[in-house]
C-alpha cells in the first residue's frame, strides 16, 4: 500500500499582479506568497516580466522564488541560487532590483 503525503492547507497571503502603461514603460510585476495554517512561509514566487527588455524566459526579466525545493533568483534567463533571511528581505531586494532595471530602460 503506498502512503499518500499529507496535504498542507496553504493560506495565500500575497497574491497581486500588477501592469505596468506602455506610457510609463511596460511590464507586468507578480507577487505570491502562501504560509502554512501556522503563519509559517510555504512558497513564494516575485516576478517582473516585460518582453520588450527581455524575450526569452516567457519574458522574466527578474524572479525570486523557492519552487524546486530552494531558494534562488532569476536575472534575463539564468538562475543563481540565494541566501534567504526573510520575506520581507527577499521582497525588499526585488523591488529594489526591479525599479532600477525598469528606470534604465524605460523610454
């Protein structure tokens, strides 16, 4: 008899996509984070995609994300893996990131 995995009830505390004018430069930010029904961090996935910067990677110019198991950042289509501290940290230095990629392109 094969045991089946005990199912977490994920909680979605972040979930918010946010589109970015053409006028104002283009791009789409997505931010997602569920916890466990103890508050605890489960997954979280922050991304900023804008095509016209960046073609390959579905258009993923920028992400942090702990899928597979661990914690990394993507930057135009390669992945590194990262030191995580925190959330509010990892999400502190995304949009620190996203903003100055954004401004240096933004026409």
């Amino acid at each position: 008899m094969i045991k089946e995995k005990k199912k977490r009830n994920l909680i979605k505390v972040l979930d918010e996509t946010i589109t970015i004018s053409k006028k104002k430069g283009n791009g789409i930010l997505k931010f997602l984070a569920n916890t466990d029904e103890k508050g605890n961090l489960i997954s979280y996935s922050l991304t900023y995609i804008n095509p016209n910067i960046f073609n390959k990677d579905n258009g993923r110019i920028l992400g942090y994300d702990n899928e597979h198991g661990y914690h990394h950042r993507h930057y135009m289509g390669k992945e590194e893996s990262i030191t995580f501290l925190t959330f509010e940290e990892i999400k502190e230095r995304f949009e620190t990131e996203w903003r100055e990629i954004h401004e240096k392109h933004k026409k």
